[in-house]
C-alpha cells in the first residue's frame, strides 16, 4: 500500500489547525463569541484532517505488515476514526444523557444517507454497477440485517413499555441493567465480526482491490512497527483534539440556533454531523487519492459501527454515570427516558438498515438507480426527523 498521506500536507493540516484551535482557546476572553466559535470549527477540522491521514498511514503499514488488503486496514481505521466521536459523545452524556443518546442514533441516519450519496461517486464498469468488495457484501451486510433487528425490536418494545405503562420502570424509560445488557450484546456482535473480517477476508485477494492507487511503492519496504505506532498515536491524539474542538464549536452552533427557536433535533443533527467529522474526513481524503476500498471501509464503518460500537459504548457508558450518580435518574430508576424523540431515532433506524442490507447484498453491488433509492429513503427519514421528530 502506499503511505497514507500526500508528502508532509497531513503535518501541515495538524500543525496549523492546533494553532488555530490553539489561538481560539487562549484568546477566548478577547475575542468575539463568533470568531472563537469559528476558530474552533475550522481549526478542529483541519486537525481531525491531519489526524485521519495519520492513521491511513498508520493502518497501511499495519496491512502492508500483516498482508492485509486495502479493505480491511481501511475498516481498522474507520474503527479508530469512532475515537473523536466517543470523545464528543462522552462530554455530551454527562451533560445531558438523553440528548446524547439521540445525537448517538443519528450520527447513524447521517452515516447511512452519507454512504447513499458516496456510493454514487464509485467508480463503475461498463454496465453501469459499481462492484463492492467481498467482506463488505458479507459482513458488513450481516452487520445491517442484525442492526436491523435490534432497532426494530427495541422501538417495539419501547413503544409497548410506553403505551401499556409496563416494565420495572412503568413504561418511563429503560433503567441500567436494560441499557448494560443491550450494550454488552451489541459489542459482542462488533468483536465477532471483527474476528471473522480478518480471518476470512484480510487476505490481499480477498478485497476489491481495483483503482487503488498503491502499487507505486508496493515493492519498497514495510514501515517498521515504532513509525506505524507513531503514526497511530498521533493520529488518535490528534483526533480526540480536534474532535473536543469541533464539539465545542457545535455546541455553540446548537444553543444559537436553540435561542432562536430551533427544533431540538434539529440541533442533535447538527451535533451527530459534527460528531462524523473523523469518518467524513477519512471518507474524503481517501477517495480523493483513489484509495476506493479504504473510502468504502470508512463509509460502511461509519455505519455498522454505530449500532455495534458507538451506541453500546454511550448505552454502558450511561449505566455507569448513572450508577455513580454523575448523571440523574427517574424516581422509577429508569435513565433513559422513552418519549417522542428517544423512540422516533431507534425505530426509524430500522428503513435505512433494512435498505442498505437489500441494495449491497442482492448482487454485491451498486447502481445509479440503488444510488438514488437509498439517497431518497435517507434522505426523507433525516427530514421527518428533523421537521417533525
């Protein structure tokens, strides 16, 4: 594979973004509450930019070391990419757990209509599909239908407890042992897949591997284990920077347009968008180096991983709060309440899953017409959400 990044422009990207972002912090008491929003925003983006080429270069000389194929280092590194999401979803938790859990589910609608529209710039074959690689058509696929399941058969029951007043909880929300058992579930499944994904398919025949552009430097030696963990390091460190600035400037974005009597979802999509920068950027800058396998990895990750790494992390991560009290409960112990918004986010989570799995899994691939379907369906559950949910 060749080495992530064009030349040096991903230190440029992370040392001129932390100067920014640098800047804004230290003259937070000077200058205007817009600029140092503004500050915070592009500068943590040009760093959470940094920080993903850092980590493609780290994840290629993992797969060049391993013998992995471009897709699966590029899932690897989607894995890691989740840091500067859990980051930003940590602080927002212990603030306001409920909100968090909403941003949670729809940084899924947001993968998911992201991955739609992506799938249109794919490269495709004289019959107008774009081929997906082997492991995303079988597991990431495995992933969606499972994800699916849970989303549906979760709403349902969040509606029955809410309708009939039912459960240890009297229908008011799902308590700590609900969110601890659903949480360890879903990163189980995550852990299974991730095992079967390099057994199966992390051979360098095993991917799609067309119109990468890394056979330049395919002959030259592998990186060492010190550069790649370096590389790494500072591409998780980077990111967790970047990802605080970029919440903190989607924060301030949140409360302006609450002030002015915004939908609240309307503000927890903004936020769960703001949340996808790490995914987003590795998204970008791998196609745009033609890095097609890796782009796809990212893009399907940001996905799968929601449901199975993302969302059991906040759900755990909120029984613990809870327990240790940092964060209220009911006077029934319930923690996460079952209202409107909390049940709209899970069960309208079902179309998209449902969607994704038939397009990719019928006949591993993609086409103009798959492409507009999935966008539309995305598209108007991301609008109902936000006009109405």
């Amino acid at each position: 594979m060749a080495g992530g990044g064009e030349g040096n422009s991903w230190i440029k990207k992370l040392v001129g973004g932390g100067a920014v972002v640098g800047g804004a912090m230290l003259g937070h008491a000077v200058l205007p509450g817009w600029l140092h929003a503004l500050a915070l925003g592009l500068g943590g983006l040009a760093v959470v930019f940094g920080s993903c080429e850092a980590m493609i270069k780290s994840v290629e000389g993992v797969g060049r070391r391993l013998g992995w194929n471009s897709f699966v280092a590029g899932t690897m590194g989607g894995l890691a990419s989740n840091v500067p999401e859990l980051v930003m979803l940590g602080f927002v938790l212990a603030a306001a757990p409920r909100v968090g859990f909403i941003v949670t589910c729809l940084t899924l609608h947001i993968g998911a209509l992201v991955l739609g529209v992506y799938s249109g710039f794919l490269p495709k074959d004289t019959t107008g599909h774009a081929r997906l690689p082997e492991p995303l058509v079988k597991i990431n696929t495995d992933l969606f239908a499972a994800a699916a399941g849970v989303f549906l058969g979760v709403g349902l029951v969040m509606i029955m407890l809410r309708a009939f007043s039912a459960g240890d909880h009297g229908g008011e929300g799902l308590g700590v042992v609900d969110l601890t058992v659903i949480g360890v579930a879903l990163l189980l499944v995550q852990v299974v897949a991730t095992i079967e994904l390099v057994r199966r398919f992390s051979g360098p025949g095993d991917g799609k591997d067309e119109g990468k552009t890394d056979g330049d430097d395919a002959g030259g030696p592998a990186p060492g284990w010190g550069a790649i963990a370096g590389y790494g390091v500072i591409g998780l460190v980077a990111s967790v920077v970047g990802g605080h600035a970029v919440g903190d400037f989607a924060d301030v974005l949140v409360e302006s347009l609450a002030a002015r009597g915004y939908a609240e979802m309307v503000g927890a999509l903004l936020l769960a968008a703001f949340a996808s920068a790490g995914a987003f950027a590795m998204i970008i800058t791998s196609h745009s180096r033609k890095m097609y396998d890796v782009a796809l990895a990212a893009a399907a990750g940001q996905v799968s991983q929601v449901p199975f790494v993302v969302l059991p992390v906040a759900m755990i991560l909120m029984a613990v709060l809870a327990t240790m009290g940092i964060i209220p409960t009911a006077a029934s112990g319930a923690v996460l309440p079952i209202d409107l918004e909390t049940t709209s986010v899970v069960v309208l989570a079902f179309p998209p899953m449902l969607m994704l799995w038939k397009s990719i899994k019928d006949d591993g691939a993609v086409n103009t017409l798959e492409t507009a379907a999935m966008v539309c369906v995305f598209g108007i559950v991301v609008f109902l959400l936000a006009v109405h949910g």
